[in-house]
C-alpha cells in the first residue's frame, strides 16, 4: 500500500481549465430543454491521459470511442461531452453517432480525431439528437475563464443539484503543479463505478503508463468507494489528461516528488467522489463509514461499502433513527471475515456497540448527531490492521419520486 503524504494545497479559486494549457466550453444544443448539454475539454498539446470505466457489460457507444483513445492513442487532446442522452443501448447508429461527436469535435478544433474523447450521460435507449449536436459545435468556443469552467461543469449535469468542482496544488522539482477535476453524478451511484463522469486535468509531466496505474489504485480508494442506490451505470469514466506544460522531470515511483503528486491526485479523486455521493438524487446527508481493525484494507472497504449501500442503514439516516442492528447485520453479510463479539461500533461519538456488547445510549444526543448534514459510523472489527472507508447518502422520498419521473 502506498505511503501518502499530505504536503498539499486546495485552491478555492482554481478551477477545471487553471493546469497550464487547458480550455473548456459548455452550452445549450437542444439535447435538453432549456439547459446547458455540450461541452468541450481541450489541452493545447496533446496529453497523457488514463481512464477508468464501467464494470457494467452494457456499455455505452462513447466508451468503445474513448477506450480506444486511452488504450491505442495512449495520448488525448481533447473531450466532447453531451448530457441529456447517455447515448447507450443504441446500437450501430448510436456507435456511429459516438463517432461522429468525435469527427465532428476533430473538424472544429483541427485535432486528428485519434486524439478526442466522447462522454455522454443521460437516458439509457433512446438515439441522440445529432442535429443539435452538429450545430452546437459549430457555434461553441472554448476559452480558459472561470465563467468557461463553469459552462462545462454546468453543461455534463443531468439530476445532479450541484457542480462538482476541486482543485489542489503542490510542489515538483521546485515547480508548481495543478491538478482540477470536475464531475458528475448523482443516481445510478453504485461502482464500479456509477452514472459518473469525472474529468481531471493536470499540467504535471507524466507518462501514460504511470498515470494508469495510478488512477486504478486510487479509483479502487474513492470512485469505487462510493454508493447511492446500488445501481451500475452503462457510461462511467474518469479521465485524467495530463499536459507536462509545467515542465517538471517525468514522474515515477521512483521521483523524490512522487508522493506529492499521489497525494494530490488522490485529494481531487477523494473530493470529487465525496461530493457525488453528497449529492446522492434526493440525499439530504452525506454518510461516510470508516472499517478499522479489519483482517485486509480490502475487507475493510468490503464492510465499509456494504453499510453504507445498505437501504436500511440508509434509511435509519435519513429517519434519524439510531438503529444499530441495521448496521451490524451489514456488517455480518458483507462476507468478511468478522467475529461478532468483537465488534465495536460509534455513530458519531456515541459508542452504541462495544465488543458486540449492547451500550446504553441517550436518543436525544442521537438524534441531533444523525440530523447533521454528514454521519459518520465508525466499525471496529479486532481482525487485523485492515482500514476503509465509503461514503454514500441517505434514501428519501424524494429519490423515488425523481426516479419515478426521470424520462418524463
């Protein structure tokens, strides 16, 4: 497991398009009604990019186009997003349609189209709107202002009640580095990962290889650490680009810097992930479980994500009903190793279990601990060093309503 370090800065100001290089767009094209729907993601050279998709075997047309960028390019100078049509279960129209978003993204930005990547999000089914699509990108310009990151934040949303913005610095061979994501994400949050696009831009140098093996890992530690309905989408990706206009020596492992450039990253991916799970359709809480004691960090998360998925926990949350049975049953049918007697368990600061032992609590001091906006469950298990954390969010009335409505 990699040694982290927190040497790092977040930077309230910065945004998507602050790493050197970077411009974006977002606007209306008529996909939706009346909101932003199309966007672009531009660097001015082409970069090293990594991508994390769906575990789901449905996948969406614009996956097949961008994994062969990813996996064959190995380089990406761009990304064409679209929101209001995951362009998914469309069949060879929707993968020429895919194509085409990428050829028409080449023709106006006079990128070779080996280097563009295509996301979209929406309603799983029905064919794209290309119409829409051809005479948005003639008419969008992108530009590297604040109000031009906004645009794209706004343009990838679909139920999502929030944009999803962060931003970190940090020091490299005495240079400074940026990293920004941007994301969305609220329904279908199950990973691997979810109904989620997340898009990273960085001006560190590093190379391909080395920025794949290092999304992986911290995707398995925060995108894929996150649930809200238990539902996997069709369209998941998370893409990193990185430029190197920053000009630092190439990082590896083996850079003295390394680990600064880790910890960085893992803060954009960890807030990005928090954030969607905030935002969970309906949510009115951020849940978060932390698994100690575990017999491996992977059982540890295996526990974590079982609670914190667990409709009845969920449930409990949004009722502020301090129900400890709900969580260590989750606890027992996760599949992990776990001995009952030696579980422990906190909401907040209240001890409620101890040693699998019932501890007499106050239910005033509960209540007001699960009304706050974010709850936390701590798991102690006495298995071993194990450690995990997930987050997901309460199950409302409102989310069934927004999903009972969702095509019309």
């Amino acid at each position: 497991m990699t040694t982290i370090s927190y040497e790092l800065k977040r930077l309230s100001s910065k945004n998507i398009v602050s790493p050197k290089g970077f411009k974006a767009a977002g606007i209306h094209c008529g996909i939706k009604h009346k909101k932003k729907d199309l966007a672009f993601l531009v660097s001015e050279v082409p970069a090293s990019v990594a991508g994390v998709f769906t575990t789901n075997a449905v996948q969406a047309a614009p996956l097949k186009v961008t994994k062969e960028v990813v996996y064959n390019s190995k380089k990406m100078q761009a990304i064409i997003v679209n929101s209001g049509n995951a362009n998914a279960c469309t069949g060879k129209q929707g993968l020429a349609d895919a194509y085409e978003m990428q050829q028409l993204a080449s023709n106006k930005l006079g990128i070779d189209s080996s280097l563009i990547g295509v996301a979209s999000t929406g309603v799983i089914g029905e064919l794209l709107k290309m119409d829409p699509i051809r005479n948005g990108v003639q008419t969008i310009e992108v530009g590297n202002s604040l109000e031009n990151a906004i645009d794209f934040s706004q343009a990838i949303l679909t139920t999502d009640t929030v944009m999803k913005n962060t931003a970190y610095s940090t020091l490299i061979d005495g240079k400074e580095i940026l990293i920004a994501g941007t994301a969305k994400g609220s329904g279908m949050i199950e990973p691997n990962m979810a109904t989620m696009l997340g898009f990273i831009t960085t001006d560190a140098n590093i190379e391909s290889q080395e920025l794949q093996k290092v999304l992986s890992e911290l995707t398995e530690l925060t995108f894929n650490a996150i649930t809200v309905d238990g539902d996997t989408s069709t369209n998941d990706t998370v893409l990193v680009m990185a430029n190197g206009l920053a000009g630092n020596e190439p990082l590896t492992p083996s850079h003295p810097d390394w680990l600064s450039f880790y910890s960085v990253l893992k803060a954009v991916c960890e807030d990005l992930a928090k954030s969607i799970a905030r935002d969970g359709e309906g949510a009115t809480k951020l849940i978060e479980v932390e698994v100690d004691g575990a017999a491996s960090d992977e059982e540890a998360r295996k526990i974590a994500k079982t609670v914190v998925g667990s409709p009845l926990v969920k449930t409990a949350v949004f009722g502020c009903d301090a129900n400890w049975g709900r969580i260590i049953a989750a606890v027992g049918y996760s599949g992990a190793t776990v001995d009952p007697e030696k579980i422990t368990i906190r909401i907040g600061n209240a001890l409620m279990v101890e040693k699998g032992e019932p501890v007499p609590f106050s239910e005033d001091e509960l209540i007001q601990i699960l009304k706050a906006n974010e709850v936390k469950i701590n798991v102690s298990l006495e298995q071993g060093n194990g450690h995990g954390l997930a987050w997901g969010c309460d199950l409302t009335y409102d989310y069934v309503q927004i999903n009972a409505s969702y095509r019309s």
